[in-house]
C-alpha cells in the first residue's frame, strides 16, 4: 500500500526549491536522515538536476543504510555537474565502497581535472593506483599531496612502497628513514623490508621487531595470535634454564614454515629450555613429526582467527614468550648465518589415504620429469596484492602445455588443494593429476611434493613447503614482489634448490612462463 502523499504548500511554487534546500540544510545539521532525505527529494523534484540535492539525497539514503539506492543519487549528481569536483569525489567514494574500483578511478580523474589539489581525491586516487600497481602516477599523486602540505597517516610508507617497486632505493631510503625516525610504525615496517630485500640483515630485523607496535588505541600493523599474554614477557634471548618458552606463530603459513627453519638453532643454543611451538593447525602434524627428534618441543596448533588466545590452553605455562619472527634478529644477523639446507622431512613411510593414492596414481615413471604446478595463492586472501601473485590457469596452459605444445617427457601434477582444485578445468592441455580430495593438512602436501621432481608454483606457502622439503623449487615473481626473495636474485638465502623466475614488467606473467616453458624444455631434452 503506498503512503498518502503530505501535503506542501510550497510544492510547485518559485519558492519550492529554496524552501526544500533550507529544510533539508537544517535536517542535514540535526543528523535527521529521515526529514534530509524526504526535504531533498523534492528539491530534486523542483530541479531534477541539482546536484547539492542530489548529494544530500544520496548522503542521507547512505546514512540509512541504502548504499545501494545512494549510489544512483552520487551518479545522477556527478552527471549532473562534471566540472563539481566534490560530486565526482563522492560518487567515486561510493563507487569504491561498492567495489567498483575501475569506475571509481574514472570519478577520481575527473574530480582531479576539475579540482588538481582536491587532496581528498589525490589520496584515494594514489591507493588505488598503488593496489594496482600503476606505482609512477601514485608517487605523482603523493608527492603532489606532500607540496601542498597536506599529512594522511601512511602517506610516507605508501610512498616509500611506490618508490620500492620502481626501484628508487635512493629516494626510498631517504624517505623511509627520515619519517621512521619521528616513530611511525607504518614506515619502519617498511624500512625494515627494504633493508631485508637488500640483504641488511642486522638493520632489517631490528626494525621488523617493531611490527606489532602501534599507537595507543590503535591496532599495530600485525597483530598475532598470543597479544593477551598476562604478564608473561616477549624473550630477549637470555638462557631459560628448564623453564618453558612459548614460541608462536604469526602472518601466514608460508611465514611460519620459513621462520620454522630456524627453530633447531634455539633448540641448539638452549638445549635444556622447554619450547611451546604453536603453529597453524594445518601445520601441526608436520611439525610434530619433524621435531619428534626434541624431546624439550611440544607442538600445539593456534586458533586460528582467535587473536587473544588464552595462555591457559597451553600444556604448560610459559615464562617467556615470542613471535616466531623475531628468531631471526637472534640467530640470522648475518648472510653467513642462513645455513641453505632443507629443514623439512616427510616421515619415512607414506600411510593413510595420501599415501595410497601415491601409488596408485603417481607410481614411479623412468623417463617422465614428474613437475607440480601452482598456480594460485589462498582466494580467500582478497587483497590486490594478493591477487596479483596468482597466474590464469588457462595462461599457463597454454604455455605449459603438454604433447600438441611440444612439452613432451612431463607429467603434470596439481599441488593445490580444493579452492582451487576446479580451475584445473581451464587448462586441460596440462593433463595435470588431481590430488586435491586427499589433502587434508601440510603433512599430505608434503608426501605429494616428495613425489615431484621439479615443483612450479606462485609465491604461496606451497612455495615455502616445497623449499624447506629441499625439493627443486621454481618460484614465479611478481615484479612487485615480497622482501623475502631479495633483489635480483635468481636463487634464496632462505632456501637450497630455489630458482626464481621474475616478471620484467607488471602483470607480465606471459614471458615469466615462457622463460619457465624454455628452462624446462632443456630439462626433459
């Protein structure tokens, strides 16, 4: 049933527009969304294209949780105006909150030409530009915004990212270690990565340990899962004696298998303390195996999503507590410290579903270079940067593929699990087994990767499995890629039996896959 029309009289009168734009100014000041909404509705019935109507209608819609109906509003307004740079700002804000970033960089452009200084619109539009890797006209952006005199927390560490990836490192030194000075945590996480990806080991893991800092009220950049810790302290590397250290992990798998590798130097160095290692569930039966050899380690998996995790869950109560990373600034200072050996085993015999499946799809093959391929991180990561790592299946069909592609002595395996299990699919010309239904955690990975000669893959945990395994690894780059496989490298200082494969240009992965298609070719010859 549709609302009775209220009476105005003013509608349809040369004062209507004037007396809808007062009222709704007036609820605008009192936060009534309702009276806003209802006032600027008809002012845009009195001048359908006004374009401040148009804005407080779509505001207040927004306000009332309408984002959707909003959205037509902040489109008809910035229609409307193209030369009003505040109404293409704001359709563009809401274009973005609905996902809609390709569009909302047009918004931004435009509000731009009609406004250059508009700094509102230079910040978004650089984060946008910067996320998809059009890293020269973010810097353009940012540093546009610094002439102006304008400051938005993070500015510097946006700015010393977009310097990173075109390889600036004069500008983004100076940059990042001037502004890490005046205590922005943002900043010396990312000073700690450019000294870290230039192998300044001693510098880098001392600003690193600064990645769960932050400012009072603030969550601080990382956040682990062990922050409740009730009084007992972060471990400064002091002998423990008999008592019990909690060791737990942080990030991603793929951090805590590197960050792993150095585990038997603490046990090494402190022979007698008791370590806690809590690890990502998926992790624990690995792990468990692995360090069966210490009779001092109990590996426990940490809740996962559970940032507060209670101490009293451990099986014992720790005295001393740290994040898995920080063993680096300990025992890795120096190039000379990392050893280059694999660290990993997979038990001596394969039992279980994984193991039967193994020898009854991937029996031994004289003659047949056995490759794993992935392809894709985690989708349920949905950062740009994320995504950005990832390679279209099809494309690397298309680039690997088998017999009609003159890649012939190969047998492809896929070592992804079931997310992303379906696109193989899309490239049928690989012919790549499928063992996605029998990998329930690492440790089955693990058995799989075991069986592969060569593993290809994206830089993911699998990457970091298949290396501490010291199975030969082909790691496919990102031009804009982590601090952890350094610069300009072809190999790792993490890992032995590493290659690495980088993009020339971004998004490039056409010629990393050639280069890949070529080098492997050789192998099999």
């Amino acid at each position: 049933m549709k609302n009775t029309p209220v009476y105005d009289p003013m509608a349809g009168t040369p004062d209507a527009l004037a007396h809808a734009i007062n009222c709704a100014d007036i609820a605008l000041q009192k936060g009534d969304w309702s009276a806003l909404a209802m006032w600027a509705e008809r002012a845009v019935r009195a001048a359908p294209g006004h374009a401040m109507a148009l804005q407080w209608l779509a505001h207040a819609l927004d306000m009332q949780g309408r984002c959707g109906d909003a959205l037509v509003h902040w489109q008809a307004a910035a229609h409307s105006a193209p030369l009003d740079a505040q109404a293409c700002y704001n359709y563009a804000v809401a274009l973005s909150l609905a996902g809609e970033k390709a569009a909302a960089v047009v918004q931004y452009q435009a509000a731009l030409r009609a406004n250059p200084d508009h700094t509102d619109a230079l910040w978004n539009y650089s984060e946008l530009l910067r996320l998809s890797e059009h890293f020269a006209m973010a810097a353009t952006c940012l540093e546009r915004l610094l002439a102006l005199g304008q400051y938005f927390k993070c500015l510097h560490h946006r700015l010393g990212v977009c310097y990173a990836a075109l390889n600036h490192p004069d500008a983004e030194a100076q940059l990042l270690m001037s502004v890490a000075k005046k205590e922005d945590e943002l900043t010396r996480w990312e000073l700690a990565h450019y000294y870290l990806a230039r192998q300044r080991f001693s510098e880098g893991w001392d600003a690193y340990a600064g990645r769960f800092d932050g400012e009072p009220g603030h969550q601080p950049v990382i956040r682990h899962f062990y922050e409740r810790t009730d009084g007992v302290p972060l471990w400064d590397g002091a002998p423990l004696g008999t008592a019990t250290l909690l060791v737990h992990g942080e990030q991603g798998i793929g951090d805590e298998l590197m960050f792993a590798s150095i585990v038997p130097d603490l046990l090494q160095a402190h022979p007698q303390t008791k370590v806690v290692l809590a690890v990502f569930p998926t992790l624990h039966r690995l792990f468990t195996e692995n360090f069966a050899d210490y009779p001092q380690v109990k590996v426990v998996p940490h809740l996962r999503g559970n940032v507060s995790a209670q101490l009293d869950s451990l099986p014992e109560r720790p005295v001393a507590h740290l994040p898995i990373g920080n063993l680096a600034a300990l025992f890795r200072r120096r190039a000379e410290d990392f050893p280059g050996i694999a660290w990993l085993r997979t038990p001596a015999h394969i039992d279980g579903v994984i193991g039967q499946k193994l020898a009854l799809l991937l029996p031994p093959a004289p003659g047949l270079l056995t490759v794993g391929l992935c392809w894709g991180s985690n989708p349920s990561v949905r950062t740009q940067h994320a995504r950005q790592r990832n390679i279209p299946a099809d494309l690397l069909a298309r680039q690997l593929a088998l017999p009609t592609g003159g890649m012939s002595g190969v047998r492809y395996v896929s070592v992804l699990n079931s997310d992303r299990a379906a696109e193989l699919g899309c490239g049928p010309e690989l012919q790549a087994l499928d063992f996605s239904p029998w990998l329930t955690d690492m440790a089955d990975t693990a058995q799989l990767l075991q069986r592969c000669d060569i593993v290809v893959t994206v830089c993911t945990s699998l990457a970091h499995l298949s290396a501490s395994l010291g199975r030969e690894t082909w790691v496919l780059l990102q031009h804009h890629h982590e601090w952890r496989w350094a610069q300009e490298r072809t190999d790792s200082y993490w890992y032995p039996q590493v290659r690495l494969f980088r993009q020339a240009e971004p998004g490039d992965w056409a010629g990393v896959l050639r280069d890949v298609a070529a080098t492997l070719r050789t192998r099999v010859q």
